[in-house]
C-alpha cells in the first residue's frame, strides 16, 4: 500500500478548521433529565430480545439492561427501551463525570488527539512523546502522599497482578541483600520451581475482592461463584472487622475486633514464616466493595501498616473501586491518617486507566520484570487528564463529601422509619450502603427501585451499594431518596 | 450539576454538518514516505531526554524511541529527533492496518462513534445496545472455524487467564457430572481449598509465552525475568518442537523430533494425573513469538488435538501474537489442516481487544464467573470493526501471504550469502524469522538496523523476528532486505 493516497484530518490547516466547526457543533445543549422516567417494565422488551441476541454469542445472563449511551446524559443512564433511570451504580463505579460529560466529548473530539486513539502505542518500549507530561498532569498530580510513582495497566485485575509482582520483587531482592539473581535462580524459575519461582505469599482478608486472574482470584474471598473450580495458591486469609453499627454506641466492642482482627494478621505472618511461605505483601481494600460495604477503623488500617512495616511486608492498598474521590477524599486511605504511606496503592475503574502507584524501593530493577505489550492505554490519559482538570475546577471531591454526609443522614433517616427493612446505614462520601435484614428483600429492594427510575446493585449477602458519579449532588440524592422510600413501601 | 447546561456533538443535525467538514478535512493527503531516513544517532538526543524524564516516574529502561505517532504514517514511523523508520515490529505485532490509517481516523472521528469512546460500558452487565451486533460483524464474522461463541477481555494476559479458568470450569463441571457444586465446594473454595479451588494444572511448553499475570505466567518459559521471583503453580512443562533447518533436508529427523515431544505430552498428562493434579487444558502458541519463533508442524498439532481429545483435556490456542492475519490465514492454526478444532482460541493485539473464542461447552454456565467491570472496550470493536473491512475489501490476508513468500525468499538468499551470520530463516506470511549464530551478533544486528532505518526486534536468545502490519508489500520488502544487507555488511 506504498504510495497510497492517504488522507488526514492530523494536519495544521485542517485541524484548526476542524476547532471551529467543533465548536459550532457544541452550541446545542443536552440537558440532564429533572428525574428518571420508566415507561416500560425493566428490562424492557428490547432489552430482553438484545439480550436473548447476546446469549447466543456468549453467556448473557449478567447483563441487565442493554443501554442507548448516546442519549445517557449526566447521572442519567438511557436503556433501549427509552427508559431514563437516576444511575447511582455508575458502572459498577467506574464512570467519573457522568455520562456525555462536555469536557470528554471534546477531549474525544479534538483533531489532535486523534492519532493517540487509532495509533495504539506499546508504552513500555514505544511511548509517545508526550508520554511523561501525560503520566504528570493525569496521574502524578492526584499521587496518594509518599508515593511517588506509577506504572499504567489495562484493567483492575492486571493492576494488582502486577502490584502483587511488585511486591514479590522487593521481598525477593531484600533477601539477596541486593546481589543478583544466581544461575540456579534463573534456571528454576523456568520451570516454576524453587528457588528462582519462590515459595512467598501474599495475605488478604476474608470477604476481600482483588479481581478474577488467578493471583489477584488467589487474595479475593468475596463470593464462591467468581473462586468455584479455579486452582488457587494457598495463602493466608484474615479476618476483616465487621462493626455493630451506629460505630459511636459500639465503640468499645468494635475496638476489640479491630485488635482481635490486627492480632490474626499477626498470627498468619508467623505461621506462614513456619511453614516456609513467607508473607511478601499484604493487599486490602480500604472499603471492601463487593464483599458487602465493610468498613475498617483508622485504627485498623493504623494497626496493619505498624504490622507490616515491623515483619518486612509491602501493605499494599487495593484503591480499584475506592480511588478518584468517590469516598470524599482522593484516596479512601486518606481518611485514616496514616503516620507512614502504604507502599503500593492500585487503581483503576474511575481512573479510566489500571495501574498502581509505588515507592521508589518498590521499583522493578530491570526492564521487562513489569511489562506487557499495551501496559494500559495512553487514550486513557486523555480523558484523565480532563478529568482531573474538571474535579479540580468544581471542587468535585469536597463537593461529594458534603453530598455524601447529606445522604447518609437521609439513609439514616429511612432506616430509622423502616427497622424492620433497613440496618447498618454507612459510608464515606457518596461510597454509601445500607443493609437489609435478608438477602431476600435486597434483591427484591434492587428490583423494586429499578422499577421506580433507580438504577443501583448490591454487594455482600444483603448490601445496596450506592457508587455515584462525582458530579452527583444533593438534588438527585432527594430524587433517589424519594424513591427509595417508595420501594420501602412497596416491600412493607 | 443537575441541569447544568450540556452541549453536545451528538445529536443529528450537528452530526451531519461535522460528517460534511470532517469530508473537507480528509481531502489532504499524508503519504507514505519512500524510504526510511535517519538524521541522528539513534536513540536521538530527544528520545535520550524523555527517556530520563520518564525515568523519574517509573523504569524507563526498556524504552526504545519516544515516538510522534501524528506524524507516522502506514509501515513508517517517526520519533521525537525527526528520524523515520521503516517499521517491521509494529508495536509487537499489535498495528493491523499501519499508522494513521484513514479507515480508523474516519472511524475515530465519526460523532456517532463519540458516545462509545467517552462512556465506558461494563460490558458484562450494560452493554451498549448495537453490542451483539459489533460482536457479529467485529469478531465473529472473523471466528475461527468450529468456534461459535466469544468472550471481549481487556488485554492479551487476562484473555490467556480466562480461558484457564474456562478450561478448568468445563473439566470439573463434567467431573461432577452436570451436577451443581456442594456446600463444601463452595465453603471451601472461598479460602482457597480443595474441592472447591481443585487441585488442576495447565499443560505448557519450554519456550512458550503466554503473558505475566499468575496464572499465563505459569504457562511461560521463554526468559527468566519475567518470571523471576513471582510465586507459580507447579504444572507440567513439556518439550515444543524445534526442528533443523532447511525443513526439506531434515525431515525424517523433525518427524522423530514431533513424536518425542508427542509422547512427552502424554506422559505428562498421565503423570500429572497420577499425582492427583490433573490437566485440565493444554496451552500452545502456533509458532512460539516471544520464545524465538519456534515453528511446531500440521502433524504435531493434529497429534496433540487427538492428545487432548482422547484425555478429555481442553485444546487451547494462544493466538495472540499470530491471530488476525500476519502468518497468512486469519489464525494461524488453518496452516494445521485440524480434523477437529481447538477448544479455545485467545486472541488479542492486532484485534485491538483482547479474548477468546471458545466452543460451546466452554460457556461458563452461570453468570459473574468470566467477569470483571469492563470486559475490553467497547471503542475497541469500532477500530475492530474497520479492521476487518479493509482486511476483506483490499485482499489484505493474501497479499500477505504473497508478500511473506518474498520475504521468506529474500531471508534465504541473504542467509546463504552469510553463512557465517545467518541460519534458520523461516516464517508463514511475513511473520518471519532468522536466527544469528550468537545472541550477541543478534543484539548488534537489531542495534545497526535501527540506524540504518529499520525498526525491528529479537525474540528468543538470537533471533531477529519481523512483525510487519497486513498492509506491508513487496516495496516494503525490498527495502527491509535492502537495508538488512547493508546491515549485515557492517556486521561482517
């Protein structure tokens, strides 16, 4: 194809022209509806029949509804039956700004960034040129504290994988005092034995999701269908402390679970030691999100980094659906006030992109030991960037803590009227849940509020989990409210 | 932001006004150079700079160039110093169609496609409502033969990760006879034990590379560092064939080379089961990419089919480095004439979305099992989509396997003028190969075609392995030789 006539939109003259017509064309305005609107049962019948189409390719039974994205605006989600439902799930918390946000659709429309999009770069060995401003402004400028770099992935799961890795690593490198690697090592790790593919571990909690690849499967213990039938490493499991609520008339009693808990950890990294799989990392969520909405205390996570920094174990923070703000702070981990940063923090989800952020002694010595053809998606960068321009421009994260104080009171509230539905409201900013007294009446909750314009999941046994946009404000928390009790009334 | 004024390029009347410029904007023509041209030292001293910048955030040191990607065009690409090459890697073999081509541009800067690029789906719960569709006309019109249904993954690691998981569903799901799980599978699997998460093991090759995640990282054995220190499963290792050159010369002793590794196989297999780790699937690459270009024959890979039929092992084919094209077929087991075809072929890199296509009984039977937030990328199928079309419209498959035949000819020519150099040239379409008699000859060689204008990379200890797009010629060709010779020349 030498010599092919080959027409582009990258060039000066024809970009500048394009600007203008953009910006011509953002001159209509696409307003978020006032409230949901459900005109056919949900799903609908188009949904259903697309749905019924997908199966044939692949197994659809996950799927809930089947979406029109051009027309979702905001914190307003279009199915395919022209229902409009108010979207406090967001994607399972991966969408940032809502859906069609302006500053993306400009982003996306850019001329310039044009050949970022179609031209997809091996980032580890060919990255754009503008590749470390990029990694600057979109991910070095909202770093957790002490953290001071970063490596991009795809997805969630590859993010910890790789962080796992990282981990094993400086364990690994720490036991040779520094010296390299030794023939035997080398030759082993080949056959995936001893020395060189050593013997560690990594401890993670009860009730803990990390992702679904089997060393990321090995640290999650939220649910049996994602863990049924695959082979999985034998490491060590804690106990995560689940609190009696409201937290100020329980205090004391929840304290002793949290030092019943700190005292396991303990427990299992000597016990591991013994056995002669030495705990490498320890990975957590800050919230754990799919197990339920279960909240450590300051003090926890205070107690697990003092542990890990004593036993020579990386603590390494799973910040995949916690991460960019949801919880009222950048990092929910910023709400503990640790007195030492943890070592690896993972992100992905809102982010737009998968990756984690490090220490420095946490960095790979040799090239190769993290890498991947893609590692992530410099198109991801793009958009993170915009957002990270737009939370700061609106006050995004303060603006979701005070929104998120607003409907946790409100939840309260409800479950003060409805004992007999609704226990254990919680949440930091707007990462809210709320339980219901059997799994049952969850699923059912789920379905009535889907029905009335809600569209939300659940997580644990018998958890609502609300994962909002960050533009998501004190107005559509009445509007999901309101709703909310009236499925309440419908199930009473 | 409720009511915040939106504007937006999405609705109908400004779409056509955008689809009339962005007509005008691609009456300019970006051609093709004719050759490459290099005006510094390679790396350049603008590469060299961002490669120190970038190394401040993470480890910068497999980065090659910097690269201008607006400005790349087709088979050349052009860095940060104004040099251009002529590129037979193509970001590992990930660029289907070449830089910038104007079917994706078209494609990326269609507003249409807008919504899809800004709003991520997750997929596996809110697809988009075209998002059966995309899957026929992207991937399955594509599907390898005997192959009906198929899973979108993010990346190259996770598809390899979930089609292990989907061999070991399928091998206890029949070891259970139909039956649901038990209370103790599903208790016990939640903390890593058996029966739930069984005891089973993936059958892998020396020299195979299949991805650095856990799980693919236990199948890999192509170089140490990327297994270095990282926890594995002990599962069984066998031989891949690698057979003397010229084939025509040596065929009676690569016959008996194919039936030892076939019995190594076996053995393997009953061995494993013998233990009470039994193999659940059998992981191989058509032509080892990453291990050195390693070329099993159409009788070893119809053995090890009837191998894994006979033991009710599931038959997996990691195409992701061969899959969509560059060997001359679609997928590059067609060359193996199989009776019956494989049980699950992976894919990722030049599809522009990672996953498998598997057959029927490999449906997971319950929803959440092959499941994460995003399941790839909805933007993805739009690029995929084009892909295909160009592929079909412009003949792309067979001119590839014409071009590869020129190609293959001019490596034998070449390694017959330097013998004391070159040996085992060999390759199906331009997925070539060629080997130098030591691994340092090799490093020198990719070093001093780099300056002379060819990017390129090795595989393997001493091989030189060439990944071109589906849109390389002959022209091509005869500059890549051209420039290999002179290269050679300074070699000698």
């Amino acid at each position: 194809m030498l010599n092919t006539v080959r027409r582009s939109i990258l060039q000066k003259p024809y970009k500048s022209s394009l600007d203008s017509i953009c910006k011509a064309c953002f001159a209509t305005q696409l307003q978020e509806p006032s409230e949901p609107r459900v005109v056919t049962a949900v799903p609908g019948p188009n949904s259903l029949r697309l749905k019924e189409e997908l199966n044939a390719i692949q197994n659809s039974s996950a799927v809930q509804l089947f979406v029109d994205y051009t027309k979702s605006v905001g914190n307003y989600l279009s199915d395919a039956d022209g229902n409009v439902f108010l979207d406090i799930y967001s994607q399972i918390s991966s969408i940032p700004l809502g859906y069609n946000h302006p500053a993306l659709l400009k982003a996306a429309s850019d001329p310039s960034n044009l050949a970022t999009f179609v031209n997809r770069a091996a980032l580890g060995i060919l990255p754009p040129k503008d590749f470390a401003d990029k990694l600057k402004t979109a991910l070095l400028s909202i770093a957790p504290k002490g953290l001071t770099e970063v490596q991009t992935m795809a997805c969630g799961s590859c993010s910890v994988e790789n962080a796992l890795k990282a981990a094993c690593f400086w364990y690994q490198n720490r036991e040779r005092k520094g010296a390299a690697p030794s023939a035997e090592d080398l030759q082993s790790c080949l056959n995936n034995m001893t020395p060189g593919a050593p013997k560690l571990s990594i401890l993670s909690f009860k009730g803990g999701f990390h992702g679904r690849t089997f060393g990321a499967l090995s640290c999650t213990h939220s649910k049996a269908i994602h863990k049924l039938d695959v082979p999985a490493f034998d490491w060590p499991i804690a106990t995560y402390p689940v609190y009696k609520y409201p937290l100020n008339e329980n205090a004391a009693e929840n304290d002793k679970t949290d030092q019943k808990c700190l005292r396991e950890v303990q427990e299992l990294i000597d016990e591991f030691g013994r056995r002669g799989v030495p705990v490498a990392g320890l990975i957590i969520e800050p919230i754990q999100g799919e197990g339920g909405d279960n909240h450590g205390s300051a003090k926890f996570f205070q107690g697990l980094r003092k542990i890990c920094t004593k036993n020579g174990v990386a603590f390494i923070v799973d910040e995949v659906q916690t991460g960019g703000g949801p919880t009222g702070r950048m990092w929910a981990h910023e709400h503990f006030n640790l007195d030492e940063s943890p070592d690896i923090v993972t992100f992905s989800k809102k982010l737009q992109i998968g990756g984690f952020y490090y220490k420095n002694p946490f960095r790979p010595d040799q090239p190769y030991r993290i890498f991947n053809t893609w590692l992530g998606d410099a198109s991801k960068l793009i958009f993170l960037e915009q957002v990270v321009k737009v939370m700061r421009e609106q006050n995004l994260i303060e603006n979701i803590a005070k929104t998120g104080d607003y409907m946790l009171k409100g939840l309260e509230s409800l479950q003060n009227k409805y004992p007999n539905i609704l226990l254990r409201a919680r949440g930091k900013g707007t990462f809210c849940a709320i339980d219901f007294h059997t799994p049952e009446l969850r699923d059912k909750a789920v379905k009535v509020l889907h029905k009335n314009g809600i569209h939300c999941g659940g997580s644990g046994a018998a958890t609502l989990r609300v994962r909002t946009t960050l533009t998501f404000n004190n107005t559509h928390v009445d509007i999901f409210l309101k709703k909310f009790e009236l499925s309440l009334k419908e199930l009473n």
